[in-house]
C-alpha cells in the first residue's frame, strides 16, 4: 500500500496524511432547524476513527431559504456556532482533515420544502413525471447573484472559524454552479452566460470571495462535473477549460464526478457494465485533465479494490482517491485497507421497482443516508435493510418539512 499509505503536500501546504478521502454524500441528517446533529456529529467521530486523509461532509447550505434536503445542515451565520465546533473537533488532533462541502442547489430544490427556486435563467428541470416535484426557478438578478457569491465566502468563514481544516465547494451534479456552466440552464445574456468565460464567472468569483475570507493558507477544493452527459449541456471540452482557470486561480484540490439530477450519471445504476467493471467512472477524463493541469486531482466513482486504486495512483492519474458510499457500510475502511484485511468492498443498489425512482437515486440515496443515520447513532450499517423503508423515511422527511417550509 505504497501509494494509499502515503502523505500528499496540497498547493497550499496542508498535508494530507494518506490518499484516502470520504467524498461528499448526501446526508439529511440536520436537526429541523438545521444544524448539525448529535447523530451527524458522532457519524464523524467513527469515520475518524478510521483514519483516512481527508473527510468531506454532505451538502452545507448557504442560504435557509434554499434547501436541497429537508434536514441540510445551513451555514449562514452564528446561531450554530458551539455545534459547529463540536462537529470539527471530531477530527481534531488526529491529522485526518475535515472539509464541509458548501452548496446552492439552484433550481434542484423540492418544491414540497421550499416557497420559491432560482437559478441562473427560469428553465425547469426536465426529468418527465418527476418534474412535479421541482418549481420553475425564478432567474436571479445581478445583486442577487453577488449575494450568493459572499454568502459562499461567509459560510466558508465561518466554518474556518470553528475549526474546520478546509472547504469544498459544490460545482457538480447540477446544483446552482453547475447550473451557472450548462447551457442547459443558463440562457442569460449578461455577463453571467453566453460564452463559457461568462458562464464559468460565478464559479470564479464565488472562489475569489472564498480565498478572500479565509485567506491563502487554507485549502479549497471543488467539486466539478466531467460533463452533464445531455445533449447541449456542459461537455468534457468546456469542463477542462473550467478546470484550467481553477487551476490558474490556485484552486487546491479538484474533484471529478458527472451527471446531474436530469442525468444523474453518479449513480451506478445509470452507468455501462464494461465502466463499471473497470470501476473508475470517470478515468478517462482524469488522464486528459493530468496532461493540462498541475493541480492535484480527486477522483471518486466506481472504486471497489484495492489494487485498482493502488495502480491509479501508481500511474499518476491522480493524487487522492474518493470514496462514498463504501464509508457506509465500513466506516473503519482506511484501516481496513492499510492492514491488508479488506482488499475489495462491495456496496448494494436497492430499488423498489419504480423505474424513475431507481434511476433517479430515489432509493438508493435515502438508503445510504439511514446508514450514515446508524453509524451516528451507534449502530452497526445493515445491508438488509428494506429499500421500501428507505423510500418512506425520504417522503417523511419532506412531507413534515413541507409544513414549516423555509422557517
């Protein structure tokens, strides 16, 4: 374990102690006012424990007024402070790095919990009979623009205040920055859209205000689609353009996903077999990223052995190996690794036979967020638990936040 057991430098100078990181998965595990949990917390206590480089939380929002999930963790100003310390002193002292992923989710957001969406033009979501779930956003205007963006830097700022050791912005899977890059759903005709340089502005600025609040010395990732995979959407070419000018900018860190919720090519059910048996999902990309740019490279999708992602490292395609799911069902992994004990890890896909559900990850999601809902509370993951009982605890959960929407 040559590659996986040693040390990474990021840009800035943080190290990162291995090369394993618990990417960002969805989580719901806030308290209805939204703050973090006990239960959420004390998830993170375990996957500490089992020593990987680098943890990266689910979806912090920034605005209260836009929720992705019913019980999103929002950040947006002091009111959770004393929790938030709480949260990222789970990883203090242990030189494993904590980094909250902080999120818009734009137009992707359940009209059920929320009184309006945005976006940066009034394009719905085309995702069939599942649309009805989404409103038509309403396009944001130019202060209101700027005001995402310093949020983005306030929320940044003040997670580094309570102790966390990074951040991650969300730029993938069509939330709010992704939905700035498409064409898709940016029509705009300011400076905000046309020309991939327009549409790839608020993902820049809102980076700028971050580095701005926080300063040079703490790291900043990203998270960024490969492509959209939809037809006129945001390709593979425009996203290596992206990357670059992150890379210009001094970006610390770049994570590679794809898809988006009218394409969710993250889940595996949407994806080839002969991808799959490869189990990098997005490697291909990855290698032609390496070639353009210097900054160091996350990837995650698809990892299940160990000698794959060994020789992924050995080959220099990338510097970090990200990891979801497989947390949930082996939270002690890194370790697991390390001394040999687990050489390749399996993690189910449970559906309920409901064709856009399945597809859309409106199973498999919640499933995997009441495993993260049992580590917290101290219970062992359970791979038999009923996919059906994972589709009712997702329409609980909005249907009691739908009574008290955006409070």
């Amino acid at each position: 374990m040559k590659n996986i057991a040693s040390s990474f430098t990021l840009p800035n100078g943080s190290v990162l102690k291995n090369r394993i990181a618990k990417s960002a998965m969805s989580e719901n595990f806030g308290t209805r006012h939204h703050a973090p949990s006990k239960g959420l917390i004390n998830a993170y206590r375990v996957w500490v424990k089992g020593n990987p480089g680098l943890l990266i939380t689910g979806n912090v929002m920034v605005d209260s007024l836009a929720l992705g999930e019913a019980r999103n963790v929002v950040v947006e100003d002091y009111k959770d402070f004393e929790l938030l310390k709480e949260w990222a002193k789970a990883a203090e002292g242990t030189g494993v790095h904590l980094w909250p992923q902080i999120n818009h989710p734009g137009r992707q957001a359940f009209a059920a919990i929320n009184r309006e969406t945005v976006g940066p033009s009034a394009i719905p979501l085309n995702m069939g009979s599942a649309s009805k779930m989404f409103k038509v956003p309403i396009a944001l205007k130019e202060e209101e623009i700027w005001n995402i963006i310093k949020r983005f830097g306030n929320t940044a700022r003040i997670l580094k205040e309570a102790g966390f050791t990074g951040c991650q912005i969300h730029g993938a899977h069509g939330y709010l920055v992704s939905q700035f890059l498409s064409p898709n759903s940016n029509v705009r005709t300011d400076q905000w859209g046309g020309s991939l340089s327009n549409r790839a502005r608020f993902v820049l600025e809102i980076y700028r205000e971050i580095r701005h609040q926080v300063g040079a010395d703490y790291p900043i990732g990203i998270k960024i689609n490969s492509a959209d995979f939809q037809r006129g959407g945001f390709t593979e070419e425009a996203s290596m353009e992206v990357i670059r000018l992150l890379g210009n900018e001094g970006i610390d860190l770049i994570e590679i996903s794809g898809g988006t919720y009218e394409k969710p090519a993250m889940i595996q059910g949407d994806r080839k077999k002969s991808t799959i048996a490869r189990e990098a999902y997005f490697l291909d990309y990855i290698k032609k990223a390496r070639k353009l740019i210097k900054t160091p490279l996350l990837l995650t999708g698809g990892f299940r052995s160990v000698s794959v992602m060994e020789n992924a490292l050995e080959d220099g395609h990338l510097d970090v190996i990200g990891l979801a799911r497989p947390f949930c069902l082996y939270p002690n992994l890194p370790n697991q690794i390390f001394d040999g004990s687990v050489k390749r890890f399996e993690t189910p896909i449970p559906e309920i036979g409901i064709k856009f559900l399945d597809k859309l990850g409106g199973v498999e999601l919640p499933w995997y967020e009441l495993q993260i809902q049992r580590i917290g509370k101290g219970k062992s993951p359970k791979t038999t638990l009923p996919g059906v009982l994972a589709f009712w605890f997702s329409l609980k959960s909005l249907f009691f936040k739908s009574f008290w929407k955006n409070k």
